[in-house]
C-alpha cells in the first residue's frame, strides 16, 4: 500500500467526504467514486479519489467570477436545512400521499436535496436524477411505473433501495427565470395522481421558486 495514497474504507471515505455512508456507497456504484471489492466484497477506495471527488465539489461550490451570471442553484447547493423547504417538502408528500419528497438543486455532477422527506440520501449524481427530464420539459414530469418503463427500468434507484415506482415532479426556477432543480414525490408502488394533486403539487413548486427568488 502506498504510504502517500492509502486505501480507504467506505466508513472512512464518508467521514473525510462529509456525507452518509449510503451516499458513498451509491457514488462507488455509479462510478463518481471510482472503487473496487475486495474478495470479501467489501469496498475499497484510494484516498486520491475522494480528493479527486472534494475538488469536483468544491469547484462548484466556489463564488463566480464576479462578471459572470450566477451558476444556477449556487444560492441554495450546500445550506444547511430550512423550514420553509422542509415544510413545503412535507406538504407536498401530505396532499399527494406519497412516502417521500424532495426539493432538488441540480449541477452539472450533482443532484442535491434542499429538504427531504422519507429518504435518507442526502445527494445522488446527476445521471441517477429523474429529475433532469422535468428540467428538460419545463413541465410537470411523471412516471407512473419505473419498473415498466423502458427508460428507467434499470435506474440504481428503481432496482436498489429506495425502490422507486412512482415520480412527480415540478420544475423550480430562480430570479434569473434558469431551471434549478424541482419539487418531486416518490412512491415505492407504482401510482397515479389525481388532478387536484397535481394541481396542489405546482401550487407548492410556485412556492418555493418564490423561495428560491428571494434568495437571488
């Protein structure tokens, strides 16, 4: 083993990264963090790749260039919990009935949550969002069975926990009218939305965009 570049654990990886132990494990599975198993089948990671990683982070993180136009969701990527999110993250899975919701802020690597309600990741990477085709549309986006739907049936996140079915989500703009990331539910069972749901579910995306624009 190199003295300068060791080989981490995933426990070890998630405390110098900051995250959950799941959130590493699904970075490892995705290949963000590039790693490997051990005979044992327990994942193993060099030190330099989750140095790679906190680069990568930290350049999206990092304050603009003065002259340029603000990166979108750069006001919200990385804050510490709100309750104006969480509350509308609640209400959203309260008057859709689903088990989770989430406010979402996408970046070219990342996809990160604001507030959640009934998941315990705390990110994923971008490719794993459903949530880049409600950006791609501008509207409401659903899927009501991802295991049956050719696009997603082999996503890591319909195949693996949390077993996702069912999506709905709304697209969230910032002052600069750009598409930030959105107001989504989640089932674990495959679903529909009644219209009045939907309808509640953009009332509550036109919330937090306001939100959103307040902050710049």
């Amino acid at each position: 083993m190199s003295e300068d570049d060791p080989i981490l654990t995933t426990r070890e990886a998630a405390q110098l990264l900051g995250v959950a132990v799941s959130t590493v494990q699904i970075w490892m599975e995705s290949g963000a963090l590039p790693a490997w198993k051990t005979p044992g089948g327990h994942r193993r990671v060099r030190l330099s790749a989750v140095r790679d990683l906190q680069s990568c982070q930290r350049r999206e993180t990092a304050e603009p260039d003065p002259g340029a136009a603000p990166a979108p969701g750069h006001a919200l990527l990385d804050t510490a919990p709100e309750e104006a999110f969480d509350r509308l993250a609640r209400l959203a899975a309260q008057v859709t009935d689903c088990p989770m919701a989430l406010v979402t802020v996408l970046t070219p690597r990342r996809q990160w949550f604001k507030a959640r309600v009934g998941l315990a990741l705390r990110e994923t990477p971008r490719e794993w969002a459903f949530c880049n085709e409600a950006l791609a549309s501008g509207e409401t986006f659903v899927v009501g069975d991802a295991a049956n739907d050719a696009r997603f049936a082999d996503h890591p996140l319909v195949t693996a926990a949390p077993h996702v079915r069912f999506y709905a989500g709304v697209p969230l703009e910032d002052a600069h009218g750009r598409r930030i990331g959105t107001l989504c539910v989640l089932d674990r069972e495959p679903r529909r939305l009644r219209a009045r749901e939907l309808r509640a579910l953009r009332e509550l995306a036109a919330i937090a965009s306001d939100e959103i624009k307040r902050r710049g």
